[in-house]
C-alpha cells in the first residue's frame, strides 16, 4: 500500500465545472481515497462549497478551507496556507483546472525522494505552441464536454519511465521541504513566484524533476488568468495581465541577479552584491529612476519633486494585481498586512547612502537616466559582474568613466542566499471556516 499524503487543491470564481471534472478524474483514477485532500476556495460565485461537500461520501478525509475575507487571498499566498495545514508528509498540488491520470498518486511516488521535488507532465490543448516539456493533444476547453476516459486511455499510452529536468505544476514533494524555505514569496502576486521558487529550492541543493509517468490535462491558464483567457473579450484582461507580469519581474530582478527558471545552482558562479546609488543632479520627474529601480538596493533622489511623484507612482505598483483581482484601494491597504512588501521608503532614502557594501555616486547632469541607459545600460547591468571582478581587492573608488560617476566598494559581500529563506507575514488573525 502506498502512504497516504496530503493532496492541495486551489479554486477561484468561475471554476465549478473545472473542479467538478478533476473530482470526477480523482475519484476513477485514484488508487487511494483515503488521501487528505484539502480544497481552498477562494471565491465562490457558484457554490463549489456545495458541490465539495457532496464529495465527502467518496473522500472520507476531503476538507474544505473557505476563504473569510472579503478579498481573495490569491494562490501563492493560499497554497502556503494549504501545506502548512496538511497533516502528511507528502503534499502535492493540483491546480483546478486539471485532470489526473490512472493511478496518479502511485505514479507521483514513484519518484518521490526527501531530497527531491518532481512536477507531472502536462498534457495541453494547442493554446500555447508546442514544446519538449509538455504533450500537446485536445481534449477540449470545455470541462463539461470532457471525454474522461478518452483522456485517461491516452495518457496511459503516453505514459515512460523517464525524468526531466524542468519543473511547473502539478508538483509534488516533502512538506518540511516548503516549511523550511518558507514556501511561495507573497512579494509575488500574479506572476514569477514559481520561478523565484525554483530558485531557492536549487540554491538548497533539492533535485528538480519532471516525471513523464504522471500526467494531467491542463486546460492551460484557467486558475490565474481566467476562463477564456484567450479570447477577443479578455483582450483588456490579458493585457492588464502583462503588465503585472512586468511589476512582478522588475521584482524578480531585484531579489536575484538575473532572470531563470532553472533546476540547477551553482555556489561557485551565482553572486548577488549590494549595490545603492546616489543620484544628484537629478532633473524634474525623472520618471527612469523608478522604471530601473530593480537595478538597485536603494537609491538617493537629490531633487525632492522628483522623489515625491516617483513616491505617488510607486505606490500604484500593486494596480495591476488588485484590478485582476477586483480589490479596491480600501481593501489592499486593510489587508495588504499579509504579504511581503517592499514599501517606497524600503528602497527610496531621504539621506545620502554612504554605507551600503558597495555605493555608486553619480551625477546626471540634468540628463534623464533613461536616455544614460540607452548609451550605457550595459555598464549597469554588468554591475554585479564588476564587482565580482573586484571581490579579492581592497576596498576602495573606481570611476566609472562612460556614466561619470565613483563606484565605492566598502565591502564585498556575496548575499545570493540572503533570499533562500522567505518569511512571509503570518495569518494568525484570521479564522479560516474549515468544513
């Protein structure tokens, strides 16, 4: 018999019929129903609760977490909340709008080790071009019309003893694994969590594999973008998404050095400096300096009309995520308590940085720092690598010549895993009904 473990489902508005088709795949392609299953709803707009509870005569140990609050909580934030309640030591996510194979959860243990998170193989309509770590075959969009044991034939058929080397969800894994790291960051709302993710788990030497043995059908994007995200009517939604997508990059490239998605870390070649700039002659609405501001750790605006409209800007960051999630101004300040974030006085200082490990003076003349960067935005984006260069020197200034400014190494630090550990802000004052 194989162990019982904890199995984590989100669900959002909209999504009934999605949740409906993957508790129909798990109750035929299961082996065991005495699995904890935990489902968080998010926002029920078509009494999912009801359906779920229908559910509880074919998973005895099915519990239902109902959001309380009156905005949701969105998934990075409520999957944490959903691995830190499971009971087993064995978690695994699925997301609503998928569909298990045969014997999924035998097939997910198959390679299930304590040093090791694997991610099933999903199996996608044509919505998005075809690639290596996915099978493209259509079953449909519609959950309601969906051939369940046309797809559980076919996925048995596509079904080899085989790994990989990427990872996205569903994904599987020991639950002291997500603890110890802190889980999902909730500095991201809409988009690059799962990246971010990755990051630390490879930074912990924990082996990324995807399995080509446990498969779902995915019916691609559902859960963060929306039913029909692809059509001509979500046009603005899709777009209001990118420009999230955007924001949450920018904090990506802050926290880390660079951009990936990888299973692999290197501690010989990965470093991340500490890098504050003082920007003086800085001329009126310099709207760059906040549009760059990942480059930096913090930053001195010299020109106080300047710092302030970057200040009413900045704070208009979380926008996007709250539009896409329909929370008001009124709302995100209430509750914004439960996630991590870096506030404008967090990056912008009032004084003249001097201590920081490694400080840039720079004089822009009056110039915008956008049009610098298109002349010598190289320079700056090979500043981590400067510095690195210079790790076995003394401390000391550099002129940076091509941009006019001293580069003043106080100390070289590398801090790369100052990030591995996320400590999210805590729920305890929230009562989540569990039925």
């Amino acid at each position: 018999m194989i162990p019982q473990i904890s199995i984590c489902i989100n669900t959002a508005i909209n999504e009934r019929h999605h949740i409906e088709l993957l508790f129909r795949s798990l109750e035929k392609n299961l082996y065991r129903k005495d699995h904890e299953i935990i489902v968080y709803v998010e926002n029920d707009n078509q009494d999912t609760t009801g359906f779920l509870l229908t559910q509880k005569t074919h998973f005895p140990n099915l519990k239902i977490i109902i959001n309380p609050l009156p905005i949701p909580l969105g998934y990075a934030r409520n999957i944490n909340l959903m691995f830190e309640r499971a009971i087993h030591d064995r978690v695994s996510y699925l997301q609503s709008d998928q569909v298990i194979c045969a014997n999924y959860d035998i097939e997910v243990l198959k390679h299930l080790r304590e040093d090791t998170i694997i991610s099933s193989t999903r199996i996608e309509p044509p919505l998005h071009p075809p690639s290596p770590e996915k099978i493209t075959h259509d079953f449909g969009l519609d959950p309601s019309k969906f051939d369940l044991n046309a797809f559980t034939n076919f996925a048995n058929s596509c079904k080899k003893d085989q790994q990989t080397d990427f990872w996205f969800a569903p994904f599987t894994l020991f639950k002291n694994n997500w603890i110890e790291i802190g889980g999902h960051d909730t500095l991201f709302r809409r988009s690059r969590e799962d990246s971010d993710l990755l990051y630390r788990f490879s930074m912990k030497d924990i082996k990324i594999k995807q399995v080509w043995n446990a498969l779902v059908y995915h019916f691609t994007c559902t859960s963060s973008r929306g039913p029909e995200w692809w059509t001509e009517k979500a046009k603005t939604r899709t777009q209001l998404q990118q420009t999230a997508d955007m924001v949450e990059m920018h904090r990506f490239l802050r926290k880390w050095p660079q951009f990936k998605h990888t299973t692999t870390f290197n501690p010989e070649t990965e470093y991340k400096y500490q890098i504050s700039t003082n920007f003086y002659n800085v001329a009126p609405r310099d709207y760059d300096l906040l549009r760059y501001y990942f480059m930096f750790h913090r930053i001195y605006i010299d020109n106080p009309i300047t710092r302030e409209e970057i200040r009413k800007i900045y704070c208009q960051l979380h926008d996007p995520a709250n539009k896409l999630l329909n929370i008001s101004d009124y709302e995100w300040n209430l509750h914004k308590k439960y996630y991590r974030t870096w506030e404008f006085d967090d990056i912008y200082s009032e004084t003249p940085i001097i201590d920081d490990d490694v400080v840039i003076n720079m004089n822009l003349t009056g110039q915008p720092f956008g049009e610098i960067l298109q002349n010598h935005g190289n320079t700056f984006k090979q500043l981590n690598n400067v510095v690195y260069s210079n790790r076995n020197e003394e401390p000391g200034e550099f002129e940076l010549e091509d941009v006019a400014a001293k580069l003043i190494i106080n100390r070289v630090v590398n801090r790369i895993k100052e990030n591995l550990i996320v400590k999210n802000p805590p729920l305890d004052d929230i009562i989540f009904p569990i039925v």
